[in-house]
C-alpha cells in the first residue's frame, strides 16, 4: 500500500486495490484487504469524492484557464419590400411600387487577450492546487471510511470470540444441568441444584442470543459501509492482529509531514497567496487582439445608383483597457485576500498544535489499551486455572453449585473483556495510524 500515499489520488487507490480480491458471495471469508477493495469501489462517501475530485480536475484544464482565444460565427439576412419615391440630382424623378432589396453578411470574429494583468495566470495556478487540494480531501475521506470500516470490522470480529464464549459457558451450564439431574435422580442431590442449573441456562441463552443480534447488526453496519455488495451470511477472520508501529519519535515527524489536515491547510495557504496576486492583477490593464474576417452582400432596388455590392475582407486590431480607479473595489479584494491569507496561517498554526496534542493522546491511549490488553490476557490464564480448579472440586463435591457458578461467571466475563480489551486497543491503533498519516500505508 506504500505507493497510495505518494499518489495521493482516489483513482489510484482504487486502481491499487482492483488488483486483489474478489466480490464476497455467502459463506465466503472477507479478509481487511478485501473489505478495503470494496469500500474503495461501493462506499457512496468515496463514490462522492471521486466524482469532486474530476470536477476540480476538469476546472483545472487549459479549456478553463481563459488562455485559449475566443471565435464567434455570426449571419444575417434582411429582406425589404418599400414604395419609393425618388427624386435624383439631374432632376429626374422615380416612383415604384413593391421595390425589393435584401441585405447578407456573415462573419467570423476572434478576440484574444494579450495580457490580463498576470490574472488568468494566477487564476491557472489557484486552479490546480484546488485541484491538489481535492486530492488530499479524497484522502481524507478514504482514511475515515477506512478507519470507520475496521473499527465495524473488528467490532464483528470481537462479537464473533463473544459468542464463541458464550456458547462455551452455555454447555458448561447444560453439562452442569445434566450432572445436577443425574444427581437429584439418585438422591445425591436435592431439586434445588437442578433448578438453579436451568436458572443458568436461561440466562446464559439469553445473553448467547442477544450477542448473535449484535452480530447480525454490526454485519448489517459493515455491509452498508460497503455499499451492501455482500450476502448477509459472509464470514470474517476473528483473529485480530497488531500491527508493528515505530517509535512515538519517528512516528511525531511523519504525523507533521503527512497528517492530511495540516497538508490541507497547507495547500489552502498557497491558495491565499494566488488569490492575493490575482486581484492585484486589477492594477495592471488589459490588452486584447481582435479579428474578423466578414462578407456583406446587397442587392439593392431599381432606385439605387448601385444594383448589387459585394463586400469581403479582413480586419484587425489590439485594444488597451486600463481601469485607472474602479471605487476602491480591488484594494478592497486585495486587503481581504490578504486577511484570509493571514487567518488561513493562524489556522495552522492552531491545527498544528491541535494535531500534536490528538497524536500524543492517541499514542498514550494506544499504550494504555495495550497494556489493559496485556493484563487481561494475563486474567484469562487465571480465570481458566480457577475454574479448573473449581469444577474438579465441585464434580467431588467439595464445592457447591453457586462456587462453581461464580468460577464460570469469571471465566465469562475475562473472556468477554479480553476480547473488548483487544479490540479497544486496535481501535487505539487505527486511530494513531490515521492522524499520523500513516493508515493507507498499512497492511492489514
């Protein structure tokens, strides 16, 4: 994925990830780059970032920078029909009914500006870095969706070892069940034990149902993120892997080279500076060429000297347009343009702080959650050695039913939080890697 962020454009990520993967159909494994591929192609956030994208890139052509001249075809015909009485210099006189006379002309005319003030050259260059500046909120939405997509991801992914747990203490609670009726049926036991063991099935059946609920709707979350391309039955791998991020130092410095809010920001201060240098283009005059080739054609009555007159040629010329004092309306967009330049800087250097200051809770919180992850792991071992324990001592009877009870309630829920405990700690982990800049970067 290295390549994506030196292009930093949304069609070469897509074009990227088109190479690996296929559509999901039921019952299928969707892996990380899979669900990457399928977001990239039927997220309809992407989809709408794609489609900007190609409109600033259309703004930014030539056809659109006022370089290219202009060429206007024109025609027209007229028609008269009069009564004429004429009297001509010699003293002779004419008078006629119905006199016809018709007039054409056609002409091709072309204007092109010389020199604008150095304006459409600036207005060119504002044009691209929108256009760079498109590209890198393309990217900002595809690590958002990205990191919005893992964490529906892995939220599936924690749901899955939940039920894998409950299920288990479920026929933990039916052997137990089968054990205390064997025992009531050979007077070993008294009701009671039977009936707090089908208290505990219930309950435990309760929480297993309720868990695959939250798993069908958290499917239903990461398929609508996907644009819903896949059947409700696909299958993920649980599994939920670290991934080897450098040292808080190094990773700092790539946080202000390459976070996509401070390039951003950056680009939106180039931006202030062409605007400032395109209204003072106001200052300076305009120069133009204009041309036209044309055809006139009269046919005139019998009371005209001439019968019919045809006209061609070419004409030329170049014109000057100095607006020496409009009211004050370009200082005014220069000052204003110069203002924002200034705020868009302040802006940054606010959003530089800000950024520091999310990378530095991001990586504290990413340590804790490790750490939280790490001692649960540790509880699990414990909580297993305890119910082990307690279930040998309770199949001999040296404890009873509520002991056992609790030992497996332990286990339960140090499985459960384990599992919340990984998978808050990889959400700590995709969350440093977006605002370091790094996410797109990341295998999964």
């Amino acid at each position: 994925m290295k390549q994506i962020i030196k292009k930093q454009t949304i069609c070469g990520l897509i074009l990227f990830f088109s190479c690996f993967g296929r559509i999901i159909t039921a019952q299928e494994l969707l892996t990380p780059r899979e669900a990457i591929k399928l977001a990239l192609e039927h997220n309809y956030g992407i989809k709408l970032t794609k489609n900007n994208v190609e409109v600033a890139e259309v703004n930014a052509a030539i056809l659109n920078s006022g370089y290219l001249p202009t060429l206007t075809a024109s025609g027209g015909a007229t028609f008269n029909r009069d009564n004429i009485e004429a009297d001509f210099s010699n003293g002779e006189s004419t008078s006629l009914d119905g006199a016809e006379s018709s007039r054409y002309n056609a002409s091709l005319d072309l204007n092109y500006t010389l020199f604008d003030g150095l304006g459409r050259f600036y207005n060119y260059k504002r044009l691209k870095e929108q256009y760079k500046l498109s590209e890198l909120e393309a990217r900002g939405t595809i690590e958002n969706t990205v990191e919005q997509l893992f964490s529906v991801y892995y939220n599936v992914a924690q749901l899955i070892r939940n039920i894998e747990a409950n299920k288990e203490s479920l026929k933990i609670s039916k052997e137990r069940l089968t054990r205390a009726t064997y025992q009531f049926e050979y007077g070993q036991n008294t009701k009671l034990g039977v009936l707090n063991a089908e208290v505990d099935i219930n309950n435990d059946t309760v929480s297993f149902i309720t868990t695959k609920q939250q798993l069908i709707n958290a499917k239903r979350d990461l398929n609508f993120i996907l644009g819903n391309v896949l059947d409700q039955e696909f299958e993920i791998n649980p599994d939920i892997k670290f991934t080897s991020i450098i040292k808080k130092d190094e990773l700092l410095e790539k946080t202000k080279s390459q976070n996509v809010n401070l390039l951003r920001a950056n680009k939106n201060i180039e931006i202030g500076q062409y605007a400032i240098n395109l209204n003072k283009g106001a200052y300076l005059p305009t120069v133009g060429l204009v041309g036209s080739y044309g055809w006139n054609q009269n046919d005139n009555n019998s009371a005209s000297f001439v019968a019919v007159s045809t006209t061609t040629g070419l004409s030329g010329g170049v014109n000057l347009r100095w607006n020496l004092f409009d009211g004050g309306g370009a200082i005014t967009r220069v000052k204003t343009a110069k203002l924002n330049l200034e705020n868009q800087e302040l802006q940054k250097k606010q959003l530089a702080l800000s950024v520091e200051r999310n990378f530095n809770n991001a990586w504290d919180d990413y340590e804790n959650k490790l750490l939280v992850y790490n001692i649960q792991e540790q509880n699990i071992i414990t909580a297993t050695n305890n119910f082990n324990r307690t279930e040998e001592k309770f199949k001999i009877g040296q404890v009873n039913s509520i002991e056992f009870r609790q030992a497996q309630l332990n286990l339960l829920n140090a499985e459960l939080s384990r599992n919340q405990a990984k998978y808050q700690a990889k959400l700590a982990e995709l969350r440093i890697l977006r605002i370091s800049g790094e996410l797109l970067n990341t295998e999964f």
